[in-house]
C-alpha cells in the first residue's frame, strides 16, 4: 500500500512531463506541415512535382 504513496506522484510527474513536451511540440510547429516530409523524402531538390 505504501507504494502507492510513491508510484501515484511519479506516474503524475511523468504525465505532466509527457503532456508539456506535447504541448511544447504543437507551439513550435512540428505538425505543420506533414506533407511536406514526405515529398522530400521521395523527391531530390529539381524533381519536385508541380502543384
């Protein structure tokens, strides 16, 4: 029973961590352009397709 006393915080703090990065990834933009990734994987810098 004790260590539930102990894992609960912990599991808390890890959570709120968790959420924070999260939220610090969606502030610095890294789900603005998901297309974009992929094109130039596929695509050299003079193949690009026209749009």
């Amino acid at each position: 029973m004790t260590d539930y006393f102990f894992l609960i915080p912990v599991a808390l703090v890890l959570g709120a961590v968790a959420l924070g990065a999260f939220m610090w990834s969606l502030r610095s933009g890294q789900y603005d352009d998901l297309a974009g990734a992929a094109e130039r994987i596929l695509f050299e810098n003079g193949d690009r397709p026209d749009d």
